[in-house]
C-alpha cells in the first residue's frame, strides 16, 4: 500500500520532474527552427533540391510588443506587426518548372516575383498597407518590389485562399501581383540567407552558394509567414516563418554527361557541421521505386533511416540523414551524400503528372491576338474542378465576349466567373473560373485581345523586347491514388505539410503556366517633336484658310502703280530703244 | 422622283447584302479607318456581354457607348445586320427629303432676291434653275448610299451609321422647320457623341430666318426665340441623360462616355490628328493640348455663325466637315455624311480652284490607309509614321476641299451681286482678290 503509493508519487514525480525543466526551457525558448533538404531526381535525369528552414514562434506579433526576437528575424517580425499582415508569400523565381517532365512540384513559384498578403480585419487602408509593405520587402530582399503598383495588383475571389489559421475570409483583405520582368540574383539570396537564424556559416545553409545556385535551370527562393496553432486545441497562435528554395540541377549542364549526384557535384561543398541553433536538421532524398520491384537508385554512405509517406497521392520512399544524429559525422567531417542511378532511365516509364497546363501567345501582327491555355486532366477515370486565375495587363485589352472553353470537342461551361475588366492605366484585367476537367481530357481557353498602342513614355528602355504578362495559376485539388493520412505539422517532414490537407482523398496543387511575351506597335521613339509640328501645321493650315475666307473680302484687284522692279525694267527697256511696260 | 429613289435603294442594300455575306465582312470590321473605340461593334458586343456577366459595361475601359445603345441592341442583337441596314436607308431618305425642302426655299429666296433687284443683270447663268435643281436630292441619296465609305461603315456595323442617322433626322426636321422635333434631335446627335452641339447655331439661324425673325442683337423676338429654342434643347437632353441614369442606376457612363471623347486617353490609330500627337506627346504638356484640340472643334461656330447668317445651311455643311475632321475619334463614316452634301453645291463647281488635286489626294490617301497599316501592324517592314504620313495628308485634303469649297460659294455671292464680267476703272477685265 504505502510502497505502492510511493510508487507512485515517484512516478508522478519523474513524469512532472523533466516538465518543469522542460517548460523553464520552454519558457526561455519559445521559438523552433527545423532545416531539411530534399533531393529529388526528377523523371528527365536532372535534380530537384528543395531547401526549407521553418522558424516557429509562440508569440502573438499582432497583439503584445514584442521587443526581443531571437530565431525570428526582427524585420520581418516587426513588418508583420507594424502593417497588420495576416499571412505573407513572396517568391522570387528564375526559370519555369516545367510540371509535364519534372512532375508536381512540392511548391510552384511564377517566374519573377510573386507576392501575395493576407492583411488582418483591423487594417482600414489596405491599398495603403499594400503599398508600404512592397516597399519595405523592396529594400529588405533588394528586389524592385517597389514597381509594385495598382497596375499590376488584382484581389482574387476564389484562387488564394489563406494557408494558415483564419476566421473569415473577406477577400478585400487579399492583395495578390506578379511582376514577370523580375530577374532573380545574388543580391536577392544574400538578404534571403541573412534572415536565416545561422546565416549560410552552418547547417544545411553552407550548401547555399550563388555561383552554382544560379547555374541551373530552376531557381526559386521564398518566404512563407503565417499564422498556425499553437497545439492541438489551437487556443494560442503561433507564427510560422518557412524560407524555401527550390533549384533544379540541369542534367546536360551540370551532369557532364553521368547522371550520378552528389552534394558537391551540385553545390560545390558539402555538409560539415549542424546549425547549434536547430532543433531538427534532416536530408532526405527520394529514392521510390518506379514500378514496384526494382530500385532506382542507390543512396551513399547509408542512410540513419527510411522514411514512408504519400506525398501528392503517391506512395513515396525517402532515405534519411539526421545531420543531429552522432553517428553521421563520426567518421570524417564531411557528408556528402551521393546518389548512384541502378539501371538506365527508360523514358517510357516517365510519370504524367494528373494535372498540368500550358500556355501560349495566338494569332498575328501587332493588332490582335489570342491568349490560349491547354489544362491536362490525366487521371482514368476522377473529373475535378480547377480554379484558373489570369491577370492581363490593362494595355491588351481582353475581350470577354470572346472566350471559348473546349473540352473533347464541346464547350464546357464554367461554373463560376469572376471578371473584372481593366482600366486604363489603373488596374488590370482579372479573370477567374472554375473549370470542371473530365477525366482524361484536355480542356482549351482562348480568349481574344486587342494591343494598345501606349504614349512613348510608357514603353520600357527595350520597347521591342515585347511586354510580359503574368503566369496564370491553377489551383485544384487533385484526387490522390493512394488515401493519405492526416499529417501531424510537428513530426512529419516540412515538405508534407506546406498546404492544408482537408481529407486524405485529395491533395492540394497549385501550378502556375508559362508566362507570355507580347509585342506591342510602338510610335517612333525619335519623332516628338516632328510630330508636334506637323500636326499643328495641319491645323494651322485650316485656322489660316479660315481665317482668311472669313475676315477678308473680295476686291477687284487695283493695278499696281509700279513697283521697283518695274521701274528699274522700264529704265532698262529705255536704253534698248522699246516701248515701256 | 420616288421611282429612282428606290432603285437606288435597292441598289444601295444589295451591296450590303452581298458585302455581309462575303468574307470581306470580318477583314472590314477590323480595320481601324471604319471602327474606332467609340463606334466598334466588336466593343457593343462586349459591352453586352459583360452586362449578361453581371459586371458594369462602364466599369472597364472597352465600352464607350452610351446607354440608349445598350438599350437598343440588347434586344435587337439578332437583327443587327437589317437594323444598320435599314438605318443607313432612313438616313438617305431623310437626307433626300431635306434637300427636297432645302431647293424649294433656294429657289423662293432667289425669286425674290431677283424680284428685289439685288442680282446685277448679267448673272443670269449663275442662277439656279429648277430643271438644275430636280436631281440634286436624288444625288444626294445616292453620294450617301452608294459611297464606299458608307458602304464599309455599314458592312463594319460601327454605331457612326446610327450617329449619322441622328444627325440627318436632325436636319430634315430643321429644314422642315420644326423648332421640337430639331431640338430633340440634336439632343439626341449631342448625348450620343459631344460635337453636334456646334449645330445648334446654324440650325437656330435657319430658323429663325424660316420665321422671318431678323438676327439682330437687340431684337427682342430675337432672343425670345433663341431662349424657346435652346431651353428645349437643355430640357430634352437633361431627361435623355436621366433616362440613361435609370438603365444601370449609375452615372458611371458620364465619365466612360463624355469624359472618354474629351480627354482621348486610347491611343488606337485612326484616320485623325489625335492619336500620334498624343503618343509623342511630352507628359507635361498633355492637358494643354488636349484642351486646345478640344477648344479647335467648338471655335469656329462663332466666326462661322457671323459670316454665313444668311446661309445657315451652308453654315451647317461646313461644320460638320470641321466635326468630322477634328472630332477626336473619326471615323469614314462622319466623312461619308458631310460628302453627302456635295451634289447640294454643284452649282460651285465652276469656282473650285484644285478640286482635281484635292480628289484625287483623298481617293489615294484611302487606299493608302489599308496598305501602310498592313506594313505597319503585319509585316513589319514601315513603322507608325507611314501611317501616321497618310492620316496627316487625307486631313490637308479634306481641311483644303472644305476650304475650297468656302471660297467658291463666297466668290458666287460676290459675283452674284456685283455681276459676272468685272471691269477696271480703266475698263480692263479684273481679277478678284481677298484682301
């Protein structure tokens, strides 16, 4: 009795004893970072490595001042609490992710920058907001952010819905603008690793060097803000900050011909130490068979563990490297992972992801055109609903009346449509439908548009470059193969759980197409003021004649009594002896 | 004279008829010449079908048409065709009517004019005889029917063809004398597209001269009149534009409508002036000009209205040519309406001093304008300013014809007064000058 009582209160001692301590250190340190990379061959040979840094805060920014930040950046922090952002997403992207022969990316940024906010109910100028945080994020990351305007912003009704925690979606709170013309480069990634808690001098970040991150055929780098709860009865808000960056590795390029891998093959170093400051860093790298019995590919040195999940509907195998494992760096200091393919790729056997699109430019000369995208449904046998997002720039002015939706030979009409035509100069076209694809079809949107002939300040320093117009997005939920399972955020890997999962029949995917290069007729650039005269002598040829009919009369003309000239040729005609004029 | 009216009518909606049906249809609806932001059909279509989308045709900046437009297509869609068709035939009938009524009062104020001794005696071959006279509608009717301009604007479907009939209506009621029906009409010319606004004065001088009221400034009946007239003017286009209020419960079409024709901010090429000199336009100077080309079409009514007082319908031909010339957005279509008029003046011809040249500069520049487009927009071998070449040398000669034809009209009434053959004062054959 007794012995079983202190039996028990010993127990209840060391269950509480490590919590006390553990809620002190909790106290102290209330903020996470979680790094892991993900190394994925794609189906053409080329390699995908997805770089995610996930600062977790349980602090409310919106509320208390918040005056000691430690993992999370303070300028980021003090952005989100000073403009009341909700939810923040910006991508900086170099290159298209080419979804046909690389498959669903894990994230898809346009190519440019994208930025896209979330402000809170509280803010009553949201326009304002909008336009002080592009500023701002303009100087923090050195992108011109700032050329983000009323030109080129739009607020979609249905495509972006938030990702993190939200009551109520008034969507005048959402401001979404792409800016195409955006080039990425190392003045954007230096800023970008700044943010990170152990810069680029530890953990996973060292691999984050410029000159082979921009020697590539994808580069994608972006922060990620939202809110998410705290625990599982979500009484409390966290603030999440994601950092990701996806690059693509091009086979041809950087292969030099062997389509073997490995970290300094790609990034020209390779893992030495941990970042002190992680509580979690992990590499892992997908080695799912293609077709059940065979391997694909062999993973050195072996890996701490195998990891199985679904991910996008596909069962999906993953070898792991827990860089915090003691067992990884006993042997030599440096980890490099390499990556062996066991037989050769068969293209045959290349996966058609369910859903993907293309875009493209119809038509021409320099008067109309057509914009025509081509949405692939491939699943056998699943219908589902896509929710498309075009933003055309006012200066091809879109005619709606025009738009035709075809699929397998009739039309299909949209259920849903959003359109808000452009005006001049202030704001563009907005064009948003749901789609229904039936399985297996190919679905066609052409819309019309006529090209603007814009004042010869408006063109850029190259006018005949062309215009660019933005990405359209797709967002769909797509019907999974495989049912997936609820994913708790904190114990599965960053990759899985970037977007809200509501049921595990489906996955969420969001794509984005090609964006287009539109050229437009332009004036002559060195004619100004040759211009201004002649006009204006037009018109003064009519002022002049008028003038003239209507002030002067007619006169019988009087003869002149004889000007010089004719005295001088009557003096003349004197001396040769002939009658005077 | 009803028979070969409607021959020519006839003639006039098989060529219609044949051009919808033929693939030229589609090339001419494009073409920039016939179809400006104002008047394109492609922009009512849209405009309609953004009404059916549930959003405001006024809230972008494809729609330009006023809401009387939205009102009348939105149930005659299907016809549109028939409706332009027979459009363009109530305007020539109207047309020919006009200047039916038009001879008949020439020819009474001539008499009298002779009766009264205020001809010199030798200009018997300047005057207007009846068998001179007969046919002059009918050509009328023809020029506007049969003109390739009127044809392509009619095959395009742009709205001008309804402008035109508006304006036509208009003056067939001023001719006829009808104080109501002309203030109306011109109420209606004026809500559709802004410059009409200038005919207010010929049409109040001719009828005043109809009601033998004298255009004195301190004549009382003068003013009495003048007030009649424009207050039913006013009042007939205030409620046209509170009408227009209650189809779409906004007033959004006033800036998309009146502020679009003022302020000219779509640059699309066309047969004007505007568009290229507000391409290259320094931006700090851009609301200067524009008020100043605005300022050019509405300033010459007053210099005009002093001069031709007792010539109202003259006064009425030579301004809408200044409208057709300077409005911001023309179209052929508003050429084809003043050049409607010509057979009216016949009787000049002997005056015209480069009628040859200037035909044949007008005949070429319209056949230049498809060509440079083409060169411009397709092949890429010219850029802007070919076009932008043509536009200025087709607006010199319409600017010299319409001048041309001033001039001549004034030296007949000077010979007309003060005989045909003039002498010296030494008896010598004289030459007319303006001085």
């Amino acid at each position: 009795g007794r012995m079983a009582a202190a039996l028990l209160l010993l127990r209840l001692l060391l269950a509480a004893g490590p919590g006390p301590g553990r809620a002190d250190a909790g106290r102290e340190r209330r903020d996470a970072l979680r790094e892991e990379l993900l190394l994925s061959p794609l189906p053409t040979g080329d390699v995908a490595a997805t770089f995610q840094f996930r600062t977790r805060w349980d602090a409310d920014l919106q509320r208390g001042a918040v005056s000691h930040y430690r993992l999370f950046p303070k300028a980021l922090g003090r952005l989100v609490a000073a403009l009341g952002v909700r939810e923040l997403h910006l991508a900086l992207t170099q290159g298209f992710w080419r979804t046909r022969y690389w498959g669903q990316p894990p994230l898809q940024a346009p190519a440019g920058a994208e930025l896209w906010v979330w402000f809170q109910p509280t803010v009553t100028d949201v326009d304002k907001a909008w336009k002080e945080l592009s500023n701002i994020l303009s100087g923090i990351f050195c992108a011109s952010l700032n050329f983000i305007d009323s030109t080129n912003t739009v607020i979609p009704t249905a495509s972006f819905k938030p990702l993190g925690l939200a009551n109520g979606t008034d969507h005048h709170l959402l401001r979404y603008a792409v800016l195409p013309r955006e080039v990425v480069c190392t003045e954007n990634l230096t800023p970008w690793k700044k943010l990170l808690p152990c810069g680029s001098k530890a953990g996973l970040a060292v691999l984050l060097k410029a000159e082979r991150l921009f020697h590539s055929s994808y580069h994608s780098q972006a922060v990620h803000i939202r809110p998410i709860c705290r625990d599982a009865s979500c009484l409390a808000v966290s603030w999440e900050l994601r950092q990701t960056l996806t690059v693509v590795f091009d086979f041809f390029s950087s292969g030099q011909g062997k389509k073997d891998w490995s970290l300094f093959k790609m990034f020209s170093r390779t893992l030495t130490d941990t970042c002190p400051l992680a509580s979690q860093s992990k590499v892992y790298v997908d080695i799912s068979p293609k077709n059940k019995e065979k391997e694909l590919l062999e993973v050195s040195p072996p890996p701490t563990s195998v990891h199985e999940a679904v991910v996008q509907g596909d069962k999906k195998t993953y070898a792991v490297y827990d860089l915090l494992s003691p067992s990884l760096f006993n042997t030599s200091r440096s980890l490099n992972v390499q990556l062996k393919w066991k037989r050769p790729q068969d293209s045959s056997e290349m996966p058609i992801p369910t859903l993907h699109a293309q875009r493209y430019v119809g038509g021409y000369g320099l008067q109309t055109g057509q914009i025509c995208t081509l949405i692939y449904n491939t699943h056998p046998y699943r219908a589902f609903p896509v929710i498309l997002l075009e933003t055309v720039p006012w200066y091809l002015r879109l005619y709606v009346h025009t738009l035709t939706i075809i699929t397998k030979g009739k039309e299909n009409k949209p259920s849903y449509i959003h359109y808000q035509p452009a005006q001049d100069r202030r704001r563009p076209h907005l064009l948003e439908m749901l789609i229904q694809l039936p399985a297996n079809s190919v679905t066609k949107i052409t819309i019309q548009f006529e090209r603007a002939l814009l004042k010869w300040t408006e063109y850029p320093p190259d006018p005949n470059h062309g215009f660019y117009v933005g990405s359209s997005v797709l967002s769909a939920l797509v019907p999974s193969v495989t049912a997936m399972k609820d994913v708790d955020v904190e114990q599965s890997p960053l990759f899985t759980s970037l977007f809200p999962s509501s049921d595990g029949s489906s996955y969420f995917v969001r794509l984005y197409t090609e964006p287009l290069l539109v050229n437009l007729p332009t004036p002559d650039f060195s004619m100004p003021y040759n211009v201004i005269c002649l006009t204006c002598t037009v018109v003064a040829v009519c002022y002049g004649s008028f003038y003239n009919l209507l002030t002067r009369t007619f006169h019988v003309e009087e003869p002149s009594r004889g000007g010089l000239a004719k005295r001088l040729a009557n003096v003349i005609r004197k001396f040769r002896g002939v009658p005077p004029l | 004279m009803a028979a070969p009216l409607v021959l020519v009518v006839l003639a006039a909606v098989t060529v219609r008829a044949a051009l919808y049906r033929s693939s030229l249809a589609v090339f001419i609806a494009e073409r920039v010449e016939v179809a400006s932001p104002l008047n394109a059909w492609k922009r009512v279509v849209e405009g309609l079908a953004l009404l059916d989308l549930g959003v405001s045709p006024y809230s972008g900046a494809i729609f330009h048409e006023t809401p009387l437009i939205i009102y009348l297509f939105h149930f005659l869609i299907e016809y549109a065709e028939l409706v332009f068709m027979i459009t363009d035939v109530l305007t020539a009938v109207a047309l020919y009517l006009a200047i039916q009524d038009f001879n008949k009062v020439v020819f009474k104020k001539q008499k009298l004019l002779i009766e009264l001794d205020k001809y010199a005696p030798d200009v018997a071959e300047l005057i207007q005889t009846p068998m001179d006279m007969h046919y002059i509608p009918l050509k009328v009717a023809l020029f506007y029917l049969l003109n390739p301009y009127t044809v392509i604007s009619c095959v395009a479907k742009s709205t001008c063809a309804i402008n035109n009939f508006v304006i036509a209506f208009f003056i067939l009621a001023t001719i006829k004398g009808s104080a109501f029906l002309s203030a109306v009409f011109l109420a209606l010319a004026t809500y559709q597209s802004l410059y009409p606004l200038t005919l207010f004065a010929p049409a109040l001088l001719y009828l005043l001269q109809r009601q033998f009221i004298p255009i004195k400034l301190k004549s009382k009946s003068f003013w009495l009149y003048t007030m009649q007239y424009a207050s039913l003017y006013l009042c007939s286009l205030v409620v046209i534009i509170c009408l227009s209020f209650f189809l779409l419960n906004s007033w959004d079409f006033i800036p998309s409508v009146y502020g679009f024709i003022l302020s000219v901010p779509d640059l699309t090429p066309n047969i004007g002036l505007f568009w290229y000199f507000f391409a290259e336009m320094f931006e700090h100077f851009s609301l200067f000009f524009v008020c100043v080309f605005q300022i050019n079409v509405f300033f010459y009514t007053i210099p005009l209205a002093i001069k031709l007082k007792e010539h109202p319908v003259f006064f009425m031909f030579v301004q809408l040519a200044i409208i057709s010339i300077f409005k911001s957005y023309p179209t052929v279509g508003d050429v084809a309406l003043y050049m409607a008029f010509l057979p009216v003046w016949s009787h000049l011809y002997r005056f015209l001093r480069n009628i040859f040249i200037l035909s044949c500069v007008l005949i070429f520049c319209s056949f230049l304008f498809p060509v440079l487009w083409h060169l411009w927009i397709y092949a890429g071998s010219a850029n802007s300013n070919f076009y932008y070449a043509i536009t200025l040398t087709f607006n010199i000669g319409q600017i010299l014809l319409i001048s041309d034809y001033f001039y001549a009209f004034l030296r007949r009434e000077y010979y007309l007064t003060h005989g045909l053959h003039l002498t010296r004062q030494d008896g010598t054959e004289a030459m007319l000058v303006l001085k």
